[in-house]
C-alpha cells in the first residue's frame, strides 16, 4: 500500500497550524491532499477515521477549529508513527558488543553527569574532584557508566588522573578486558599504550592472541607495551628472536627485555650469545628477571670478573663496568651459586675500593638503588650491601637471609642487611633478642648504643612505615623497572610486637630519629601510637623549633597545651604573623589554644617576648575569638 498521500496531508497541517485556522477553508492545497487520500479511507477505517477528521475541520460548519487541527494532525503523527521503517543499504551485521557484567550504582543523575565530565575532559579541580569520590564512595567506579568513562579517562591530559584510571582498572578484573579492546586503534598514543598495560596486568597470556596481532600495525610505544606482554607466553620466544633482527630504537630493547623474562631453553641460548658479545648490554637486560638460567649466567659472569679483580694490573675500566652491570643484576635471582657471589664479594672487602687499571680515581659504581635513595654512586664494598639489602625486599630465595645474617657476624656494614632477613625469617621475640645483641654493648652503666651499628640500625627503620591500614607496619621498597618505566613496591609486614620495641629504641635516641617516626604515625589507638605521641611531646617541649612535630601530634590527638609557650620562650624576638600563624597550625581544642596565647600575652607584657608590628587589641580579638568558638572543643 502505497501511503505517501498520508505524510502530504501531514505537512499541510502542519502548514496550516503555521498559517492559522482562519485560512483553512481557504487552502486549496489541503482539499487536494484530502482527495488524495480516498483510496487509502476506502481500504482502512483508520485511513476513513482521518478523512472525516480532515472534512470537518475544512468545512464551514466547523465551530472549534483549532480543536479539530490538533485531533487531526494527532491522529495523523500517531498513525505514522506505527507505519516508521529503517532501510539499510550494506550488508547487515550483528554488533560486537563486550561481554560485561552490568552493574549499576545508585548514583544521584548530578554526581553522576559531574563524575563522568571530570574523568572525561580537561579542567581545573577535575582530579582532585575524581580521586575524593573514589576515597569516599569506590562503589560508584564498578557502575557500567563509569567504568566505560574510565577507560575514556587513560587518555587524559592529566596523567596522574589517567595513571589512576589504570590503576583502578587492574583492579576490576577480566570482565573489563573487551572494554578496554574495543575501539582499540594500535598506531594510537599514551591511552592506547595505557590500554596495553592494563590488559597486560589483567589478562597476561590469556590475551597473547591480541598481543600478536595489534603487532602488525603497532608504533612507537603502544608496540612496545604490546612486545613486552608477550612475555607470559613461553611460546613467543621464537618470534621475539625473529624480532630482535628487526625491530630498531626502543622496541628492540624491548625485545630484548621481553626475552630475559621467559623461563625456556631458547632465551637462555639467545642472551649467552648476547652476552658474548654485548655483555655490559646483557647484564642490563638482566637485572630485574628472575629465570633459572638467568641466575646461572648472572653467577657465572660475576664470579668470572670477581677473581680477575684479583689481579689490580689486569682489571680495567671496561672489566669494572661489567663487575657493575652483573652486580646491579643479582637482585631477583636465585641459587646457591648467588649465595657464592655474595660471599665472594663480600669477602673482598675493600680491596676493589680502589683505582682500576690505569686510572687515579678511586672506582665507585653508580645507579645504584640504594636506602634513602633513589640511585647514587658508591664504593664496590658499599654497593654489595645495598644491593644484598635490595635483594632481601624483592622476591628471593630464603636462603639468602641466612647468608646475610651470618655476614654481619663476619664483616662489617651488614647490620642493615641483616636486621632485614631477621624481620621476616624470625619470629617477633627473636628478632627483638637479635637487635638487642647486636645493637647495644652492655656496661656497668648499662646499655649503649654501638656507634658503628646505630647509623645502620636507622637505615633499616627508615624503610619502614604505616601502610595505611589499622595497626599496620611494613617495610617498603620501590624501584622502577628499566623495561617499562613503571614503579614496582615490594613491602612486608612487620609484627606490632617488633614496631613497640624499635619505637623504645628509637625514642631514647632523642631527635635523632624522630622524622622516621613521624611516618609510623597514625590515627589508631594503639600502645605504639601512646608511645610515639608521649615522645613528641616531650621532644616538642624540649627543642627550640618544635614545629616540625606538630602535625604528627594533631593526627595523634595528643595534648598540645602549653607547646607555644614554650616555643615561644625559646624566641625572644618574633613578628605578629608569627604569632598567630604558629596559634593558628598548633593542634589541639580552642580553649587550650586561648589558654596559651593569654600566658603568651603576658610574656609580650611583661617584656619577656617582643614581637614586632604587635597589634594589641587585634589579638586580645584572636584571644576571645578562640575563647568563644567551641566547635572544636
């Protein structure tokens, strides 16, 4: 059935509603369209119902015509309505959609359209405005909406804002991977690489397929996060050796990075003959992979220049950089032939404190991730403890805390190696006994400190902290993987009964080490807490700044009274801004704060305290200001 007369008679009504009723009798145009459709009344009372609509409306017996047009052009629209139709040219196809989970969260229509504008364009606030409403309400980021936005949200121009994205996304699991593959474009920039990373950290050699083949279209640094997740597939190693003939720049140092990581007989084969002719490059590809055959080389060509260090004439400035490149390699490695390096190093002392062959200068090895730093360069003696101290934080065998608890019974510089294998290899109350024996030295006196182990002990405690959770410590490394630039935390817990007794330690020690213990502190109630907040304050009344202790004792809830007073007896001659700056940051109820800033009034009268551009009655305001807002108190 032909019904184009039917959207003729629309639009002259349309026409009509435009032009106004009063014409309408008058509209030739509409009287030809109602002709029109006669054949269509007679084959549908619908059609019928429509053309008696229209006849009264024209003709001149019609008392309500604005009425009359309405009910016609209702009609009308609706009746169309159930005639619409698509018509699509190509071929049809079904749509590839991901197969998610859907989750939604009641999320207000205003936080929502908010949250999702934040994650999804530049502007200012936007990502202080995301990360405070993942810390108040995580539920909302597992709603379907917001999860797409996130993804939308690793191409931000922010990158913190996008690196929290992929963060949040390693989190969700499997079911975001198609997500994350739709739309996925592998000559793209930093999201589609971002894109790689989380697929990587989710999926690993599930999704090996997709890795290979985005790889032939890939550039610049989505092809090499795409080459480094090969590496969870053993049966890659033949292509990547294929690769490493072709690839140039960045992606075949990948290649290369991605080969150390596989566990089979074809990498091993490939990095010894790498190694025999690039091996200062090989050791770097080495240095973070934890492989069997990896370690046996590692070992081999350690020990190999170890004992021709042996012989000062012989041992140049090239044998020196490799020595540097194998021991910068021993961390994640495994065996009893890497036990045998760092008993053979260790044995040598300070023997290769020395100059090499031909040159001046004393030999120091540089980019060494050491305590306290991110990298620097030290002496041969001092880089084998830091980095058997690093290697005791990363994944490693359990034999390697033995062997540093008994090089410090050997040699010196140990102790910070050695009181870290004795945290995770004995239990709360050995460990205590151990720190205590080889820390102090008993006298008539009592106990003292050893002064060649004090500076070790702090090294070791400087690495730990809160973690953030009830009554949680940790000792927490972080290093950054040379292969993909990412940061990489290893931590493990330390027993609250350990934390008590290094806090007693510590807090004898005065302020030696009280910026270490400001990062224990937190805001649980707990003997440990009591015992670090009964020292701050005490230190706060003794030195001449105690400024620096403030904060920590806010967060400790501790009495702050009368810490101004002491400050500022501690500082004859002060400014206003001063004055009221340090009232302003002191922690503690406003009635506690009014008390001291009266005593603080009567120094400032009685001449004990001079304070420049003093204004009077603007601080007896500030006093009774304090006095009268209790909302703190």
């Amino acid at each position: 059935m032909d019904i184009t007369p039917i959207y003729e008679l629309r639009e002259r009504l349309r026409a009509a509603a435009v032009a106004g009723t009063e014409l309408i009798s008058e509209d030739f145009r509409l009287r030809r369209a109602l002709d029109a459709m006669k054949p269509l009344e007679a084959a549908s009372p619908v059609f019928a119902k429509i053309g008696q609509l229209v006849r009264n409306l024209t003709s001149d017996g019609c008392t309500n015509r604005s009425e009359a047009l309405l009910d016609a052009i209702s009609l009308v629209d609706a009746l169309l309505c159930t005639q619409a139709q698509s018509v699509v040219k190509d071929t049809i196809e079904p749509i590839d959609l991901p197969n998610l989970p859907v989750t939604t969260a009641d999320i207000p229509a205003s936080t929502l359209k908010e949250l999702i504008e934040a994650l999804t364009s530049s502007g200012s606030g936007h990502y202080s405005y995301v990360i405070e409403t993942h810390d108040r309400q995580p539920e909302l980021f597992k709603d379907y909406r917001i999860r797409s936005a996130l993804v939308r949200a690793l191409g931000a121009s922010y990158a913190e804002l996008a690196d929290k994205a992929a963060e949040w996304l390693k989190d969700d699991g499997n079911d975001i991977v198609p997500l994350l593959k739709r739309g996925f474009d592998p000559k793209g920039k930093r999201e589609m690489e971002r894109r790689v990373q989380v697929i990587d950290a989710i999926a690993g050699a599930d999704e090996n397929d997709f890795y290979i083949s985005m790889l032939d279209n890939a550039e610049k640094d989505v092809r090499c996060a795409l080459i480094y997740a090969l590496r969870h597939d053993t049966r890659n190693a033949d292509l990547l050796i294929e690769m490493s003939k072709t690839e140039k720049g960045n992606c075949k140092k990948m290649v290369y990075w991605t080969l150390a990581e596989l566990e089979c007989g074809e990498a091993g084969a490939f990095f010894e003959k790498y190694t025999a002719k690039k091996p200062l490059d090989a050791a770097a590809y080495l240095e973070t992979t934890d492989t069997d055959w990896a370690s046996k080389l590692v070992a081999r060509e350690f020990m190999r220049l170890i004992k021709k260090s042996e012989v000062p004439t012989e041992f140049t400035k090239a044998d020196g950089d490799s020595l540097a490149g194998w021991l910068r390699a021993l961390p994640t490695k495994h065996g009893e032939e890497i036990c045998e390096c760092f008993m053979s190093a260790a044995a040598l002392n300070s023997s290769l404190d020395r100059p090499l062959a031909g040159e001046e200068k004393v030999w120091e090895i540089d980019n060494i991730q050491s305590v306290g730093y991110l990298r620097r360069a030290l002496k041969f003696s001092e880089a084998v403890r830091d980095i058997l101290l690093l290697a005791l934080v990363l994944p490693h065998q359990k034999t390697l805390e033995t062997l540093a608890l008994e090089l410090a019974d050997k040699y010196d510089g140990y102790f910070t190696a050695a009181m870290t294998a004795a945290l995770q290899l004995y239990d709360s109350d050995k460990v205590i006994s151990w720190i205590d024996s080889k820390l102090f030295k008993k006298s008539l006196f009592g106990k003292n400190p050893k002064a060649e182990v004090i500076n070790q002990f702090t090294d070791c405690c400087s690495q730990i902290f809160w973690s953030g959770n009830p009554n949680e410590y940790i000792l927490r490394r972080t290093i950054i993987r040379q292969s993909d630039g990412q940061p990489a935390t290893y931590s493990f817990t330390i027993d609250n009964a350990v934390i008590k007794y290094l806090v007693s330690v510590m807090v004898k020690s005065g302020e030696l080490m009280d910026g270490i213990l400001s990062k224990w502190v937190s805001p649980d109630k707990s003997e440990i807490n009591e015992l670090i907040a009964a020292h701050f304050v005490e230190m706060a009344h003794k030195v001449k700044d105690n400024r620096m202790y403030l904060p920590a004792l806010g967060m400790l809830g501790a009495d702050c009274s009368g810490l101004a007073v002491s400050y500022f007896r501690k500082h004859n001659k002060v400014s206003h801004w001063e004055l009221i700056s340090y009232l302003n940051i002191m922690p503690g109820i406003n009635a506690a704060k009014a008390e001291d800033a009266r005593k603080i009034y009567e120094m400032i009268k009685s001449k004990q305290l001079e304070v420049r551009n003093f204004f009077p009655s603007r601080f007896e305001d500030y006093i009774n200001e304090l006095e009268n807002n209790t909302t703190n108190n």
